[in-house]
C-alpha cells in the first residue's frame, strides 16, 4: 500500500521494484491518495480519500483488522503481537483517552497548548535491586537507575492492557466513518483492508511505503505511527516484504539526518544538548538522555556520547573536561526552519548560510520569509545558479510590484558558486539506509567548490582568526578536530588539489581507536572511556579496516545484497529482524525465512571456562543479524541489567526501552501516545470524530504576515495541497534551468476536477487565480477527471492540486505556489503542513485579465 | 542481426527520462519552438504548456526524438480510470516511408536494421516528411535538414544499447536482438492476458514490414494515435503510376484526335 | 489512414508554383510537339509558339526547386550519390525519378527552343548557331517525341509525388492527383498557347479553334476528375472543402477557372451571339485556375 506517497512520481529510479514485485511475483499495488497520479496508473487499487484524512482511514484499517474473523482465528496474529509488541502491557489507570475527553487525551495543559505524559505511562513492578553499590563509569550509573519491568497481561483481557486501550480508540473508525470524513467509498476501504489483512501472516507480507504526502502534515507523525502500529498488529515488522518504508525525499537526505543537518540532533540520532534540559553536565546529559532508555540498546549510550564528543575534540576532549562537553553548543528552543525565519522576521538573525537550499520559493508563507531574509545584516548563497533566494533583494515579485525596495533592503547577499553532483565525491545515504559510496567525475569548473570543501576551507579561516583566543564560547572552535587534507592520490586526477579528504571524514564518522588510529569494524568496540573515536555509531562498519570502504561494494543478488554497499546499523537491512522468527526462533515459515536460532550451531564465542558456546542466529541470505547474536530465544534478561543484558530472547525491537514494537507510546511523542483524527489547521469542515477540532498542540505563529483561515471558511473553501512532479526538482534550481526540462513542464499548472472547474468557468489550459490570505498567484489550469470532489457528511468538498516547483528565475518562470501556504507544524518534528490548507479560486490571471 | 527495441507500455510510468537521455546522449537542444526570449532575461523561457495531460512535447520533431504520450480515460464517475503511457519514437520500419522517398540516398539502413539520416548526403528536400506513415521525420530550421532517432547508431555499434533504454527505470524500453526481443514481448502478452487485460496487444510484427521498434500496448493502437493498418506509401506507386500513364496516353490521343489533318472536312458551325 | 503525419512545410511560392509552371511547361510543349508530329502545316504556329512558351518558363523551376531546399547548394545530390559520385535515381521515390525527367525535358525543351530561335533568324552567336546545326542532324521530331515523353512525366508526376505520402488529403485522393495534373497542364498549356496567339492577333482560324476544342475537353475532363476525386476522398477531403483552400479550389479552379471559360466559349458560340469569343479573358481565367489548383491541393494537404 502506497500511501501519503507519489512513488512512481517522486522515485522513479526506485519505483522499478514494487513494479517488478507486480510483474514477476503477482503483488498487489495499492494507491490511497486524494488524486490519481502516475503511480495510481501503475497500482492496481486506487482508494481516493480527502487530503488530512489520513488516520481516519488507517485506524478504521486496525479497527477492521482486530475484529476481524482472520485475525482472530490464525494463531500467528496473536503469537506475534503478545510476543514482540506492547500489547499486553498495562497503562497507568490514570490515562484517559480520546474517547473520554472529546478527542484530548489526559495531561493537557490549562492553556491547552502541551501535554505531560504521566498518565500514559506503564504500571510498573517495584525497580530491582541496582547491580553495582558505587558507581565508577557512566554505564555504573545507569545501572543504579534501572526501572521495574513492566506490567503485562499475556491474555490481553485486562481493560487497561495497551490492547484494550487501542479497541476503545479505534471503535469508532468504521468504513462509514470512512465514507463520511475521507470521502472515500465504503467498498474501496474494505477492498484495501481485506488485502493487507489477507496478505499478511505466516506465508505473505505486506509492506506500506509512505513519503512526504504522511510527513507534512500537522498530524505527521501520528499518520506515520499508525501505519507502524498497524504493521506491527499484522505481524509485518521485521520480517522480508513487510514493514514500513519511509521514501526519503532527495539523494542522500537519509543521511542528512543520520549524520544530523538537523539543529535537534547529534549525529546516529542522539540528542542535542539543551539548555531548556537538564543538560548542565555532560552526566546530567548522559542521565537524562540515557536513562529512560537504558534497557534497550541505548544502554550503550555513554559509549556513543563519549565517542562523538572525542570525534569532535581529538586530544583536547579529556575525561577531565568531560571529552568538551561544556564547550560544545546547546540549543535554547525550537531552532528549526519555520521559528528561526519568525526569528529572522524580527530581526533576531544576523546572518545566514544557505547551501543547497531556496526559501524563497520552498518556504511556507515565501511571502513572509522573503520579507525576513531583508532583515539579516548577511546572507551566503551556494549554489550553481542565481537562484530566487540569491536574487530576491533586486528581482522579488515584491521588489517587482514596489513593495519593497531593493535599496531598503540592507542584507549583504554573498553569492557563491557551487559544485554539482558530479563534481564531488562521498558516500550517499539513501532511503533503505544504504550507504553508498559516490564518485567524483570531473572538477568543478573555475571557482565552483563543493560543499566540502567550503566547509572545510570556512573551519580553517575560523580556526585561525580566533587564534589563541582565551575565551570559554571560542573553545571549541579553537580544539575542533578538524584534519581532513586529501592524500595526493586521491586527488591526483584532478585540478583541485585541496579538496578534502571524504574517506578520512568517512572515516572519522565510522569510528577508530584513537591511539593506533584503526578503524573500528562494529560498535559493539565503542568505549566510554574516550579510547574510541565515532562521528555516528550508526554508521561502525562502513569502514571495517583501513583502506576497506564498504559503501564501495557493488556485488548484487535478486535479494537482499548484502555485498552491495553498507546498510546502517551494522550492514542490517531489514530492522528487528528477530521477528521474522517465532518466539522459539524457528522462522514463522519456509517461504518468509530471514533470520532464525540455529541450536546446534558453534557460536564461535566461548564462555569464562572455555567452553565453545552453543546456539546462535543465522541467516543464510548473508543479511545481518538485528539481535544479540548468541542471546537464545528463550533467555530472560536480567531484570537489573542495562542493554542487552535487559533485553530478553524475545525482545527483538532492541532499540525500545522495554523491546517491544509500540502500539501505545508512553513517551516520545508531544500530541499523544496514539494517533487520533485531527482536521488540518485549515479545513472546510469540522471535525466528525471529536469536539476538538484540530491537533491541540500543533505548532503555530500567530504573527503579523502569518494568517490563518478560520474553520470551513466560507471565503476559502477549498482544499489544496502542493506536491511535487517527476520533471522538477523541489524549487527548480537542478531543473528549471536546463532546457531539456524546463520544456517538459515549463510552466506552474493547477490540477482542477471538471466539476469545479465548470462552476468557477475556468477553462482548461487558461489562466486562473488561486488565493489565500497569505497570497494570491495565477497558474494554468489543468481540468482533468483525476482530481475529485469529495462527499464529505453529504457535502461536496473540492480538492484542488499544485506542484510548488516555480519560481521567477530560470528557463521556466511562474508564480511562487509557497505564496498561499502558512507556518503550521507538527509538535514533535516542526514540519510544515504543506499537503492540506484552504484557498480560494477563480478564472483569469492575478491582475484580472484572461 | 536486426537490433531494436521493445517497449512494454504496461511498465512505463511516463516518467520521460527516455526522453531526456536521448536529448543529452544527442545532445540536442530544446526544441527551438518551445522556447521565446524575454525582455531582461540572459536566456530564453519555455513556454510550451499545452494543456493535454501531462504531455507539453506534443509530437517528434528535429529536436524531439522521444515523445511520451498521456491518454486518460476517465468516464464521468470515475468508475473506469485509466492513464495510459507510451513512450513514442521512430520505429525503424523494415519498409521505412522515409527511406523509400529520399531522392538522394540521404537515409539508409545499416547492418544492424537501423534507419538512419545522413546529415552530410541530405538536402532537406523535405519529402521524406510526409512519406512517414506516424509523423516521426522532422526537418531543422537551423541545419536545413531531417533528423529523427538513430536508434542511438554510434552506440548500438560499440556495444553498447540505445540511451533510452538505459535510462529507462523500469525496464519498459528495452534494446537488443528483435528475435529476443519478441520472445520476450510474447511472453508478456500471455502474462498480461492471463490477468484479464484483454486488449493488450503487440504492435509491430506486421506492419510496415515489420517494426524493429515494437510496442506492446494495452489498448487499440487508435488509442496511441498510431494508424490500425499502415500501408506504407510507396506501396500504392505502382497504381497511381498506371492511372496516370494512361492518363497521358488518353490526352496524347485526344490531342491527336483534336489536331488531326482535316483535309477537305470543313468544322460546322463554328465561328471565328 | 494514418492518424499522425507531418506536412513537408514545402512554400507555395517555390513547390506549388513549381507545379504550375512545370505544368503549363510541359502542358504547352507535348501539344506543341505533337502537333508537330502528327499536324500538317497550317498547325505549325501553334508549335512554334509552344517551344518560345516552354522553355523559358521551365529555366525558372529549378530556381524555384532550389530554393525551397533546405541546403540549396547539395541539390546536385539528386543526381550523384555523394558517397560514390554514381548517377543515382531512386523508383521508389516519385521525386527522384522526376527530377531526372525533368532535366531530360529541360534539355529536349532547350533543344527545341533553339531551333525555333534559328528558324526564326534571332540567333546572332556563331558558337550558338554551331551548336544548333550540330544537334539537327538528328531530326527535330526525335527530339520532340523524347522532349513529348518526358514533358507528359513532369506534367503528371507531381500529383503521383503528392498522392504517394502518407498525408490524409494525398493518400485519400490516391490515384487520382496524377491524372489530374496531367489534364490541368494540357489545359493550362492549351490557354497558355492561346493567350500568346491572341495577342499575336493570330487566334483564329480553323487551327485556334482544334486548340479551343482540345482545351474545352480537358477542361470537362478535369473537372470530371475533380468530382470524382473528392468523392473517392470521403472524409478526408475536408481541407480542400473549407475555408481558404476550399474557396481557392471551387472559386478559383472550379468555377473562374473552368466554369466561367466555358460558359464564356459556350456563349460566343451559340447561335445568334453578339459577343466576341472573350480569347484572352478566357485564357487568363483558365491559367489563373490553373494555379489555385496548385496552390490548393498542395497547401490544403499540409494543413
């Protein structure tokens, strides 16, 4: 099931597979979407539901899978679920649900605007006696803190177990409630969640990919976890053709987060230090981050932590120091894109960087945030062509129409050329976290440097400018370790000889031991003792020994292929696969055989008397193992233990504090432990599920420039979402300036329903207005029968689609479709919500004229 | 050994790196007639939006050697849809109307089956244009001559395949022997239709002599704009030939008949 | 029917005139030269006038073929195959082998031009003169029968070069353009004929009235053709029925073109007439015809 996702649109190149799983295997493709696009052309189902309505039409998919015969009947359903989820576990009798308080859950906040998560925690057995008396290293502490077990009922009948709590959720998402909120038609819903039910279980999986078209709502997160949740109540986690499957949206974005671009994130996804927190010392750090996690694999976070900050030190990160703790920065509040231009507005930034990236046309609300970039004092602009952000202060429609004046507008604009792909070297980190490795084919031309170099070369000037400065905030530039100079051979073929060296970042990112300088082949070596050097411990293993990069490899098979670049963690391509075996670690059959307990087989480890033991996992298709590889499957964890230790034969979601895949969230999440059915900001009807309307803790800025539309505005009532074509590139810096691709699409289309476009009298290929109170633009429209009107509760709703890729430079020039959109986000990740807003239409151009 | 490409429209996503691939591996330009200059712009804009689904190509021309279409087929309920994706070329006709009409050897066939122009004989006459039964030979403005797909010549005779078929993701344009490749395209046929597509069907075998670019459609090829029954022209050559002959030779008798010595015999009734 | 074709984009000013003038070329050189053939004496005025008319008005084709080239300079490709400098004609392709008939004509039309510029005393040119005696040896007739031969091919084969396309208008009329240019030329050539006559003050006589006759009957004929040919057309006959082109080809040829001059001959004709026979009116109603038949048909089919 494709869903919240354009996949033959958006990934082409990966699009091959699902297609060869249909051609050669007899898959069924699923399309649930509001429009018909070229990947519901290719699926053999098209399930059209109203745009934001997504966990209606999911939590109907789990409330019909648990009441259902099939479910119910075949042991394999249940056997997976108590097993390797938090079915069974009891939730705090506190918690009060969605369906108690009119759709908030308990722990709101007076104001309405936070929640506290007390109340949606496990009832829990007193906490164990601590396994150490003094506590000498880190880990010593975590093991003085370990909580009790949770609570369970194995039979799944106490009204408290987290199974019981979903069923009460999940009642009233019926295929009538379907009907009503999705607009989607009662048959198509059950077509679509007969097939996933019926192709799940022992012999079959299923898979659900999402994209973008899930994350970029004010409700992202949430969509997303329901589709894991209802993976993990199938029985499709960890197991080969099942899972959830994020698509990544642009080369290397996997790694962009992996390695951490994100200003929440230390690299391997460990967290930022924070000074709203309590992140004073770098143990109040370990404690706080560590500690609520330390039974799962996280237990092992000292040892990342002290890595990472030794990677970024070398020599001058000591134990004395706390390996530069104090020295290195810390957040003080959501620094993410959205706050940070509401920042810019008011003239609390001074200066910009801004590589391979263009607000002027990608920001929600561009209006105001091209406003916001003429109060920085300074911005920098890589990039290969003058794009609409390097250009705004003399060409901006505002400039244009005389709203602004470029003489007003007192940022200095720095624009610098840039390298292209071709030109520069590294690994890419894809969607599947595949690792692999990119080469260099040419340099860039004159002064064009790549993003490597740029950094590098701006460190060194940094480095040398604060000189032998004294000063605490300018320590860590002064003893950032910061030695990536190329061999000459690896730059022998080309023109620039300083370009740093990739392998050697590559290098300093897998791990080594500092003394000797070898790189580490696992994280199981990582120490916290600050021998071991690691820039992401996701990533040990990329390089196993000097000279060995295995995100080079390129020896494919028809299956898992693990010969061919480098899956973060540890070369694992499918995670917990400990589930594609049963509990007893025989694999849940012949046909879905991943990962499995071999008894008999030598482990190749001894005990302390020397003793070989015996009984380890193996997979014979050489993919690797997510488990502890000699832990038997009916081992009990040790209930005073940290880490694997904690962890027992059947925990196989080893990155969860309590090893088990999560129906119900006890933490993590800002906006509940389970998703519920919020309307978008703006939507043209109310919500038909709960009193509250939307999500109550949604991001959002009330500042002047950034108005919303009211609730089934009438002066806006229609739903439109932005998304994204295979010709076009995001903005269209990579592709609006190319000939060859700025005439395939060469000019802004709105895609419009026959039905709506007859009652504004828009024609198709003529111009028409689209308006919100944030902007007003003009496209082409587009009539077609692929988009919808949709019955909402007996109301004709109409959906309207626009791909946001044009902006007034290039080959191909429109009118900037990020004019209508406005700052709204989703609470954990401060995403915008670009897939669902409201507008208006209208025939003609923006001045008026046809 | 004829080469030549099959293309299972089945597996096509109208993606059109096709398209794309043969301009960069060509290195054609954008095709002049999409693109117009603008005051204060250092380049000029395209601004070729057509309106027809997502199709702004419009058809092959001397700079569009690939062109995909787009066909939706959407009743008024939405009950039957369907988008439809063919990825349209130069079909390398083992009886080519273009090769039949060049008075100048400009276009032949090469070893492997190919039809290709010469850029160096040609003398832009032009006929070959409306000698082509699907529209495909193009003539350039800016070199005064024709221009079409090569079947990527100097490729296909390096060992290597067409660039569209490489770039193609999945696999729906594919290069190599037309012997295997119909082997293949056949085996398709039978898996389609055993999973209820009725109307798909292969396009190529017969017409024009054989195609060495053949399609596997999934509808009428009415559908995809192609003719049901091309009858390449040169085929009806040897009638309208005949008929004129005997034309000739009608008005040489009625000449002969009008302007004959009349001798004695005056002509009645007509006055000067 | 093919449902996507190109138009060749050929100007009406270089191809489409190519055609009429070719045609009024040719038309008036095989009446010229069959007269001379088979007539007797009194009909040798219209030949000489057929071989001053004929001649001159094919030098200006090969301009006009050239020009309409898009790399004028290689036109000599028609002729040799640049790869091996061969002589090379393709009979698969119309264009090819008219392109040799053509130059056959223009040369028997050259020849026989020259030899009534001689007869006629106008050559002054020693060297021309040599040249002249040096081709009568062999008799004119051979000429003109050879001269004849090539004239009916590129009279009609433009029309074969029409109708052996793919172009909806061209397949659909298939095989009819051929026959109907060839009518077309013999009558055009006919009134080409005539018109130089009348303004010799020479149209008359039982001569001038055979030509009036021959043209009367190609006229019916052509228009004959015309009615069948865009019966056998059927749907495909739109582009010559509308708009501009339709009015060209039923205003123009059909009823300025042939219409009217016979009305106009008929009327003169009849017993009791007081009007003169309207000569030149009729024969520049004919040629003006004549060329929007041309202009038509080639125009419409690239539509």
């Amino acid at each position: 099931m494709i869903m919240g996702s354009n996949m033959a649109e958006c990934h082409p190149v990966a699009f091959r597979w699902p297609l060869k799983a249909k051609t050669d295997h007899g898959a069924v493709l699923m399309h649930v979407d509001p429009r018909f696009t070229r990947t519901t052309a290719m699926c053999d189902i098209h399930a059209p539901i109203r745009a934001g309505t997504d966990i209606v039409f999911l939590g109907a998919i789990i409330n019909h899978v648990i009441n259902s015969k099939r479910w119910n009947t075949d042991s394999f359903f249940k056997e997976y679920v108590v097993n390797y989820t938090n079915a069974a576990m009891l939730i705090s009798p506190d918690f009060k649900d969605t369906e108690d308080l009119n759709g908030v859950f308990s722990g709101l906040s007076e104001d309405g605007k936070a929640y506290s998560n007390a109340s949606w925690s496990y009832q829990r057995n007193p906490a164990p006696k601590p396994a150490v008396a003094e506590a000498k290293t880190f880990t010593d502490l975590l093991l003085q803190r370990v909580p009790g077990r949770p609570k369970t009922d194995p039979t799944l009948k106490n009204p408290q177990t987290v199974y019981q709590i979903i069923r009460r959720h999940y009642k009233r998402y019926t295929p009538e409630m379907v009907e009503k909120i999705c607009g989607c038609p009662k048959e198509k819903f059950l077509t679509v969640a007969d097939t996933l039910l019926n192709n799940s279980g022992r012999d079959k999986t299923s898979n659900i990919t999402y994209a973008v078209g899930w994350t970029q709502h004010t409700v992202g997160v949430q969509i997303i976890r329901t589709a894991g949740m209802l993976q993990a109540l199938l029985g499709n986690i960890g197991r080969p053709g099942g899972g959830v499957l994020a698509l990544r949206g642009h080369a290397t974005i996997q790694g962009s987060t992996d390695i951490a671009t994100l200003y929440h994130s230390l690299p391997g996804y460990l967290n930022m230090p924070d000074a709203r927190k309590n992140h004073d010392t770098f143990k109040d750090f370990i404690l706080t981050e560590s500690v609520p996690l330390s039974t799962s694999y996280w237990g092992n976070y000292p040892k990342f932590a002290v890595s990472y900050f030794k990677a970024q030190f070398g020599d001058a990160a000591t134990k004395e120091n706390d390996y530069g703790y104090d020295y290195h920065p810390k957040i003080t509040g959501d620094h993410s894109h959205l706050p940070m231009f509401v920042d810019m507005m008011s003239g609390k930034i001074k200066g910009f960087f801004v590589m391979g990236q263009n607000p002027a046309v990608g920001g929600q609300n561009a209006r105001f945030q091209r406003k916001a970039l003429a109060k920085l004092d300074w911005m920098v602009v890589r990039d290969f062509f003058e794009t609409e952000t390097a250009a705004f202060w003399r060409n901006s429609p505002e400039v244009k129409e005389g709203e602004v004046k470029p003489s007003d507008i007192k940022t200095e604009v720095f624009f610098l050329p840039a390298a292209m792909v071709a030109e520069m070297e590294g690994s890419f980190t894809n969607t599947q976290r595949l690792l692999q490795q990119h080469e260099k084919a040419a340099d860039p031309p004159d002064d064009a440097r790549s993003d490597i170099w740029f950094t590098y070369s701006l460190g060194k000037q940094l480095k040398k400018l604060y000189g032998n400065s004294p000063k605490d905030h300018d320590w860590a530039i002064r003893n950032l370790y910061w030695s990536y100079d190329p061999e000459p051979s690896e730059v022998a073929s080309f023109r620039i000889k300083d370009e740093p060296s990739a392998y050697k970042v590559l290098k300093e990112i897998n791990g080594y031991t500092w003394e000797d300088k070898k790189p580490l082949s696992s994280f199981v070596n990582l120490k916290e003792d600050g021998s071991t050097v690691c820039g992401a411990w996701i990533y040990t293993g990329v390089i196993p020994e000097e000279g060995k990069n295995n995100a080079a490899r390129r020896q494919g098979d028809n299956w898992i292929s693990p010969n061919w670049g480098f899956a973060w963690p540890a070369n694992r391509h499918i995670m917990y696969n400990r589930a594609s075996a049963d509990p007893s670690g025989k694999p849940w059959s012949e046909k879905k055989k991943l990962v499995y307990w071999d008894a008999a087989a030598d482990s190749g480890t001894k005990d302390a008397k020397g003793k070989p033991l015996i009984g380890k996992w193996v997979a014979p298709s050489g993919e690797g193992i997510d488990f502890q590889p000699t832990k038997a499957p009916n081992f009990r964890g040790k209930d005073n233990g940290i880490g694997f230790d904690w962890l027992s034969g059947n925990d196989a979601f080893i990155m969860r504090a309590d090893g088990k895949a999560w129906l119900f969230a006890p933490s993590g999440l800002v906006d509940g432990p389970m998703p519920t059915h919020y309307e978008p900001y703006e939507s043209p009807v109310t919500n038909l599920l709960y009193k509250q309307q939307s999500n109550p803790v949604a991001k959002t800025w009330n500042v002047p420039g950034n108005p919303y539309h009211k609730v089934a505005d009438p002066d806006y009532p229609i739903v439109v979402s932005t998304y994204r074509l295979t010709e076009h590139h995001l903005t269209g810096v990579m592709t609006r300036w190319l000939p060859w691709l700025a005439e395939l699409m060469p000019e802004l289309f709105c895609e419009i329903s026959p039905e709506l476009a007859e009652e504004k009298s828009i024609k198709n290929a003529e111009y028409m207005t689209i308006e919100t109170a944030r902007g007003k633009i003009q496209a082409r429209a587009l009539v077609t029968r692929r988009m919808r009107p949709f019955t909402i509760n007996g109301k004709t709703i109409h959906e309207i689609g626009l791909p946001w890729h044009w902006g007034w430079q290039g080959r191909a020039q429109s009118d900037v479709v990020n004019n209508l959109s406005v700052l709204v986000a989703d609470p954990n990740v401060t995403i915008h919500e670009g897939k669902v807003f409201t507008c208006n239409v209208r025939a003609g151009k923006r001045g008026g004229a046809a | 050994m004829a080469k030549g490409m099959f293309v299972d429209v089945s597996i096509c996503t109208g993606c059109k790196a096709c398209q794309v691939a043969c301009k960069e591996w060509n290195g054609l330009e954008g095709e002049p007639s999409h693109f117009h200059k603008v005051p204060n712009v250092p380049y000029p804009i395209a601004f070729n939006f057509t309106g027809n689904s997502y199709d702004n190509t419009g058809s092959l021309s001397a700079t569009d050697w690939r062109h995909v279409r787009f066909i939706e087929q959407f009743n008024e309920n939405r009950s039957e849809a369907r988008w439809l994706f063919s990825s349209d070329s130069c079909k390398h006709c083992n009886d080519a109307g273009c090769l039949n009409a060049c008075p100048v050897k400009a276009i032949v066939r090469t070893d492997m089956g190919n039809v290709v122009v010469q850029q160096d004989v040609c003398i832009g006459c032009k006929y070959c244009i409306p000698s082509c039964p699907y529209g495909v030979i193009s003539f350039s403005e800016k070199t005064g001559t024709v221009h079409k797909c090569t079947l990527c010549n100097d490729r296909i005779h390096n060992g290597l395949g067409t660039a569209c078929a490489k770039a193609c993701p999945t696999g729906s344009i594919s290069f190599g022997e037309v012997s295997e490749l119909k082997a293949k395209a056949d085996a398709r046929l039978v898996q389609l239709k055993a999973l209820g597509h009725a109307e798909a069907n292969i396009y190529g075998y017969t017409e024009a002599g054989g195609l060495n670019v053949f399609y596997l459609f999934m509808d009428k090829p009415s559908a995809y704009g192609q003719p049901e029954h091309p009858v390449v022209p040169q085929r009806r050559l040897f009638r309208s030939a005949a008929i004129t002959v005997f034309t000739a030779v009608a008005v040489a008798v009625a000449a002969l008949i009008s302007f004959r010595e009349r001798g004695a015999k005056k002509n009645e009734g007509v006055k000067p | 029917m093919s449902p996507e074709t190109q138009a060749p984009h050929w100007e009406w000013y270089y191809i489409a005139m190519y055609f009429y003038i070719g045609g009024i070329s040719a038309g008036a050189y095989f009446i010229g030269s069959l007269v001379e053939l088979l007539g007797n004496v009194k009909q040798r005025e219209i030949s000489r006038i057929a071989y001053y008319i004929a001649f001159p008005l094919i030098c200006i084709t090969p301009i006009l073929l050239i020009a309409d080239l898009g790399q004028p300079v290689r036109f000599w490709h028609l002729f040799f195959y640049t790869k091996d400098g061969i002589p090379y004609i393709n009979h698969q392709s119309p264009l090819s082998v008219g392109t040799w008939a053509l130059l056959l004509y223009s040369g028997m039309s050259f020849l026989s031009f020259l030899r009534v510029l001689g007869a006629d005393g106008r050559l002054k040119s020693p060297a021309v003169k040599n040249l002249l005696n040096l081709f009568n040896r062999i008799p004119h007739k051979v000429y003109a029968m050879i001269g004849s031969f090539f004239g009916f091919f590129t009279a009609g084969y433009t029309g074969v070069l029409l109708n052996t396309t793919a172009r909806p208008l061209w397949e659909a009329t298939d095989p009819l353009i051929g026959s109907l240019f060839i009518v077309s030329a013999a009558s055009t050539g006919a009134a080409a004929i005539a018109l130089a006559m009348s303004r010799q003050n020479i149209a008359s006589g039982e001569t001038f009235v055979q030509l009036e006759i021959f043209d009367r009957v190609a006229m019916i004929v052509e228009l004959l053709l015309i009615i069948v040919m865009v019966i056998i057309a059927g749907q495909y006959a739109g582009p010559i029925l509308r708009g501009w082109f339709g009015l060209m080809f039923w205003g123009g040829t059909v009823a300025v073109g042939i219409l009217v001059p016979l009305w106009l001959n008929w009327s003169a004709r009849r017993p009791g007439s007081a009007v003169n026979n309207p000569v030149m009116l009729s024969a520049v109603l004919i040629l003006f015809g004549g060329a929007l038949l041309r202009i038509s048909l080639v125009q419409a089919g690239q539509m």
